[in-house]
C-alpha cells in the first residue's frame, strides 16, 4: 500500500476504540497498520516485515498463514454455520469436547465452551458460585486472586484480576474479590530461601482463607505463569503447596492456563506436566484456536460435577452464549490441534526452550536491563530507570516505549507492558529466527540508550 493509503487507514482506525485506549489520543493515533502474516512474521501497510515476538497476543502458536486451518474453515462454513448450544449440538463441538478430556489432567473431562479467555473465565467463576448455591453453601462466595494477575475484561474476570494500572476510573466487584502478593521472585527478601518465600506465600494464602472464613471461601484462581503482570514465575513448588491449602480448606483451585496452554509451555496443559498440579478447573483461549477464530472454554472435574449431581440433580446451570460450541470455531481447534500433533510442534517448543531462554538471558549484560526472565517459550525483560552522571534521564516506562519503536523500526515487534518487553513468538520458531529476534532486541535496546545518552 502507498503511504496515502495507510494513512487513510489510520484515521478511518480511529473510529475503532480499541483495548486499553487512551482517550487523550482518540482520533490522534496512527497505529501500525498489519495487512498479513506468514509463519512467524507479520507485514504492515508499508510493506515493512516484522518478526512477531508476541505472536499476536500470546497466541498465534502454529504461526501465520496456515492454507490447512484456511480449508478446514472454509469447508465448516459451507457445511455448517452455526446451530443453536441450547437444545442441539453439532459434529465439531462434540468432537472437541471429547478431545480436550483426552488431553486435559486427571478427571477434568467436561467442557463448556465459551467465546474467548474472558468468557472462559467468567464462566468458570459462575459454575464455582452456581455450584456452592446449589449444594446450599450459599455464603461460600469469595474469590482469592493475586496482584498482578490477570483474567480478562468481563465483569467477573476483571474483578479477579489484580494489575493496578487497569483498574484506573472501572468499577469491579469488590465485596467478595480478594487479592494476595503474587509469586515474583524479585520480591524476595534478601537472605530468604526460596524455599522460605514460598511457605511465606502459600501461608498468606492460607491466612487470607482463615480470615476470610473457609465456609465463605469459594476459589482460588492463578494463573501458573502471571503472564501480563510479566511473566512472573513462582518459585519451585508454589502451585502444589497452594492447592494442598485449598484441598484443606474446600476451596476450589483454578489454572487459568488461557495463555500457558496449547504448547505455550511445551504442553497441551501446563498444569500437571510442569507445575505438578491437577486443579479442579482449567481455563484456556487464545492457543487453543491459535487464535484463527476466537474461542475460549473451561475444563471441570468430575469430582466438582458428581458432587453437584448427587445433592442437587435437578439444578439448571443457567449459564451460556449464543457462540458457545460454535462449529466454525471448534473446526478450526480441531485442526489446529491435528497440525500440533502431526508436525511434532509441542515436541519442538520443548526442544527449542532452552536456546530461546538462553539468548534472551544474554541480553541481562545491559545497564538497563533489570532481569530477564521466563519459561517455555515465554520471556520478560524488565527495564530499570537510565541514569547518566547521576541524572535521571528516563524512567523505565519510557525506556520500553523508547526500545520498542527501535525495534519495530529493527523488524521486531515486541510488546511493551509498563516497564517491561514481552517476548512469545510463534512455536515454529527455529534457531535462526531466535538468533533474529535476540540480535534485533539487543539492537533496539542499544539504540534507545544512545538516543538518551546523546
């Protein structure tokens, strides 16, 4: 397209109030405008290539441009549109229904399936109140969540989330919402084991419950790796010691595996496979689909829905979208999760895990680099203020903006959060493109410091 063009395109954009808009800018901005992707690039208005290190939104993990996930679409369109959730089913949401109890940990072998990882969520938050009424534990309501956690932006969801900064001029459900330290390790007190932290963390949790009451504590919801918050990883044996704490307490343990699911982590779930755990529900979105089409679900025990069966056969849960099971979108995880199992690609993420990590720690030399962190093929570069002879010349928010455009200018796209560079490319990604996307950020980080430093 001709620079005409994508400016056209960038104030009719500005119509679009897109997440997180700053309404001091509306109908200012001229965001980049992305016309297509291939494998693990994307290409902008301008004709600009740009390796995609968030893959989309943490979720594009079978990469761009898939002819395979187009056809199996396409042909579902033709053949079935849409069918109603509430007194019919369809062929592809059956299917997939039996699939993700195949593939999910120990008795999780029902799914509702919901629209995207803000629905899943809500939802399952729902079924944990619905079934505590139903059983008459009708004060069992509270939800413990953690700060920095994110859920999603429905009513619900965005009330269990815990990141301060989203929270600005919203009203959420405050009453029964509960928000505890989260895991991060840069927390940790100076001459405390992890060992420690963790009991400390896992006793706060326990705390909470005791104040709270256990008779009014409903969940626990944790996301196994606080991806938005910065993908902040819990020290060893954090999530197993919080589910003994609910498991004592008749609290139910939710894995909000949204983004750590679907191979993210090397696995169809991470729950079990790396954190050792099998929670009593688990949500998932966004790889799920990787993200052809929106789809969302939560998987819940059959210990959860027996219980509820024998002292309460006749209750209804009255709990649903018009999009639920909808066909075109469990086509398209179907075969996403077909290409996933035939080219080995959860086999490669586990593969490639330590290459990608160890590249990226590489870039820990930097002054402005604080930490760099991660997991599976997940990784945060927190930046620290830059400081020259003394002065402080840019705090560490307007240094990640400052590296960001520099790389996109690079060919990188990254995404920036507050203080911090976000990194989740695509799981085909091969050594090469990893020798790229570390090559670049390094590149862009030291073009932001020359510019301050100049």
């Amino acid at each position: 397209m001709t620079e005409l063009e994508t400016t056209d395109l960038q104030k009719q954009d500005n119509q679009f109030i897109h997440p997180w808009e700053e309404l001091d800018r509306l109908d200012r901005n001229a965001r980049t405008v992305i016309t297509r992707g291939e494998g693990v690039y994307i290409e902008d208005s301008d004709g600009n290539r740009l390796l995609d290190a968030p893959a989309g939104m943490w979720c594009v993990n079978i990469g761009h441009h898939r002819q395979e996930m187009a056809d199996a679409i396409a042909e579902q369109v033709m053949e079935l549109t849409y069918s109603s959730p509430w007194s019919l089913t369809n062929s592809p949401a059956s299917i997939l229904a039996r699939k993700l109890g195949e593939l999910s940990p120990g008795d999780l072998n029902h799914v509702f399936f919901a629209t995207c990882g803000s629905t899943a969520v809500d939802s399952a938050l729902r079924f944990v109140m619905f079934r505590n009424n139903a059983l008459g534990k009708t004060e069992k309501k509270h939800i413990i969540s953690r700060k920095n956690a994110y859920h999603g932006s429905t009513f619900l969801a965005a009330s269990a989330s815990g990141k301060a900064g989203d929270k600005i001029n919203l009203d959420f459900k405050d009453d029964t919402f509960h928000h505890i330290s989260d895991p991060n390790l840069l927390n940790k007190p100076e001459g405390m084991s992890d060992a420690e932290y963790c009991r400390r963390l896992t006793d706060e949790l326990e705390q909470k419950i005791l104040e709270i009451g256990a008779e009014r504590t409903a969940a626990f919801i944790a996301e196994p790796v606080l991806a938005s918050g910065g993908v902040l990883l819990a020290p060893e044996g954090y999530h197993a010691a919080c589910l003994d704490v609910c498991r004592r307490h008749d609290v139910v343990y939710i894995s909000d595996e949204v983004v750590t699911g679907f191979g993210r982590l090397g696995h169809y779930f991470a729950s079990e496979k790396v954190f050792n755990i099998v929670p009593d529900i688990i949500t998932c979105a966004k790889g799920i689909t990787s993200g052809y089409v929106p789809l969302g679900a939560f998987l819940v025990s059959d210990r959860l829905l027996s219980s509820l069966a024998e002292k309460n056969p006749d209750s209804v849960f009255s709990n649903g979208f018009t999009y639920s099971g909808h066909p075109v979108a469990c086509a398209a995880a179907l075969k996403n999760i077909e290409i996933m199992e035939r080219e080995g690609i959860l086999e490669h993420a586990r593969e490639i895990e330590p290459y990608f990590q160890e590249r990226l720690k590489e870039l820990s030399d930097l002054p402005v680099v604080r930490e760099v962190r991660g997991i599976g093929l997940m990784a945060c570069i927190e930046c620290m203020d830059h400081e020259v002879d003394g002065k402080l010349v840019a705090d560490s928010y307007e240094l990640a903006e400052r590296i960001d455009r520099h790389c996109q200018s690079l060919g990188l796209l990254v995404r920036p959060i507050y203080n911090m560079c976000v990194m989740s490319p695509p799981l085909i990604i091969t050594r090469n493109q990893i020798d790229e996307m570390a090559d670049m950020l390094r590149r862009g980080i030291e073009l932001a410091l020359s510019e301050l430093s100049g």
